[in-house]
C-alpha cells in the first residue's frame, strides 16, 4: 500500500469514524487492513506533533501569530501572546475504570489544556487527563513538569485565561465575583442574542476580555467539527485515544498554516463564530466544578493586580 492510501485511510478515518463501511470500500481493503494502516500513521503523526504544536520560537516578542492584530484590541492587550483553555473529548474506558473520567454530563471524558495563539493554532496541548480533573490542577502541573516544555511567557507578556485560572505573572484573569458578569453568553438575552451593555470598568473589562479570549473558543469548535472521531472515540486504550486528540491538533495546525482557503476557518474568523459541536464541552473545565476558584493558587502580586486595573480604567475611558 502507498503512502498516499495510508494517509487516506488516516484522515477519512478520522473525519467520519472508525469502522465506517465506506472507507473500506474506497480504499478496498478489510477492515483489519484499515485497523492496521490507521495506527502505524498515527504513530508517525503523533511523532511530527512535537514540531508542529509549538509557538513560533520567538513568541515572547510577540512575534508571527502571537501578536495581536485586530485594533479593537489595541492597544489594551498589547502584551498579550495568546489564550489558554481546557476542552473536554468523549473518553472510552473499560467498565470499572471509567468513573475518574467522568465529567459533569455523566459521561467519561478526557480532558485537554491547550494554548493557541491568534492564527487559531495550537502552541501547546496536554492530553489525556481524566474528565473530573480541574483546570487549575491540570494547569499547576503543566507549569511545574520541565519535561513538557511548557511555553513560559516571559517580561511583560502573557496570556489570557478564564475565571478558572487565578490572576498572576503572565496569566491575565478577569475579575471574579457573584455578581460579575464574564463569558460572553452572559452580555446576551433573549432569541435575538441581543446585547445587554457591560456596567462599570470592571465589566468592560471582563467583556472585551471574553471577547478577546474567544479565539481559544473559535479553535476548538473548528477542531472539533472537522474530526467526528473526536464525537465518536473508539474503543483503544486510553493512550491511544489521548494520541488521537494530539494527531488531530497537529495536522489542524498544518491545514490552517499550509491551505490558502479552508471554510472552516473562514467562518471561524468572525468573532461571533458559534461552534456547531456541543459548546458546553468547549471551554468548561473550569466551571463544571462547583468550587471557589478566586484563591486557586492566587499570587498578590501588586505590579500585576495593578496592571490589570490599569487596563480596565483605559477600556472604560476610552
């Protein structure tokens, strides 16, 4: 078999499942053939995934997709060089092992810690951690292992996070209280979506931050949509399902940087993108717990709190 048909098999298998009739009679091979093929090329792509899930080596300068571009942001998050979130893939477990990956929903689920940057790519990505696991522990561990390389913003830069992340050196949070309003859904009413104007400095804030930060949103929703094996996972060790979601991220990454026209893309590049996959899973660790998360590893850093009101006085004036 060429490469070529192995590649096929490969991607047809993911964008329309495992097991599916119509791939072995394109390609005319069994079933077990199509088994076969679908694996050794994910091990080769999983191995081409630590090259293409990475920043641009100079992203601490802002530089490539990791500078903002849009002047509605500009220049309030100057700094900025990315978005973190967490998602949540459908897990298959063997019975009596599924209950550490079950999620709020009821069902087993693995969950990511991705960063993108604003080209809508993954710079990095963290599979395979049960569906019940937080996001804040999820992410103390990511910054804690050497071995991951995490991409560690330096100086003045950093990222933006969600209310599930606490506000420190390099992870800009909004600002958090019961009455604080933060996830864009929450500035829109009715069957209209209409908006209802952010009040105060503080929720100014919190909505162009939101806004801004929805990119990472925007990137799992394309990711998602264009892989139904990620709706679907099959019946593989857990390994092997945690390969498939980093398989998936690395070649996302190549469609978005090597085609010139790609439709998904093109629609997700209109912020107010509403993914056709299930939006609960997207962006949701954090908030499928209910837990007080304000002083989840909280740092007083004075320099950074006042950063963060300074920016919210210039959105409010401006």
């Amino acid at each position: 078999m060429s490469i070529h048909e192995m590649l096929g098999i490969f991607l047809m298998t993911c964008a329309h499942g495992v097991g599916n009739r119509m791939i072995q009679d394109i390609f005319q091979h069994s079933g077990e053939t199509v088994h076969r093929h679908f694996h050794s090329v994910l091990k080769a792509v999983c191995k081409l995934a630590r090259d293409i899930i990475q920043p641009h080596p100079n992203y601490n300068d802002g530089c490539d997709a990791h500078k903002p571009c849009k002047q509605r942001y500009l220049p309030f998050f100057k700094d900025c060089i990315g978005a973190i979130d967490g998602t949540h893939v459908k897990a298959r477990l063997p019975q009596g092992q599924e209950i550490p990956y079950i999620g709020r929903k009821g069902y087993p689920t693995q969950t990511i810690l991705a960063i993108v940057d604003f080209n809508m790519c993954f710079t990095f990505a963290w599979a395979g951690w049960e569906g019940a696991a937080h996001d804040s522990r999820i992410f103390a561990e990511a910054l804690r292992r050497e071995e991951l390389n995490f991409p560690h913003p330096r100086g003045n830069k950093y990222y933006l996070v969600d209310a599930g992340y606490s506000h420190m050196k390099g992870y800009m949070a909004p600002y958090k209280g019961n009455n604080v309003r933060y996830h864009l859904a929450e500035f829109r009413r009715g069957a209209t979506r209409q908006l209802r104007e952010p009040r105060g400095r503080i929720e100014k804030f919190n909505y162009l931050h939101s806004s801004f930060r929805n990119v990472v949103e925007r990137t799992f929703g394309v990711w998602k949509a264009r892989w139904s094996i990620l709706r679907d996972m099959p019946y593989y060790h857990i390994d092997t399902q945690r390969d498939i979601v980093l398989a998936t991220m690395a070649i996302h990454n190549y469609i978005r940087k090597k085609c010139n026209v790609d439709d998904a893309f093109q629609t997700a590049e209109n912020e107010s993108y509403i993914p056709s996959v299930d939006s609960n899973d997207i962006g949701t660790t954090s908030r499928a717990n209910n837990v007080d998360v304000e002083d989840v590893g909280e740092q007083n850093d004075v320099y950074w709190m006042g950063l963060r009101d300074m920016i919210a006085s210039d959105i409010s004036t401006a």
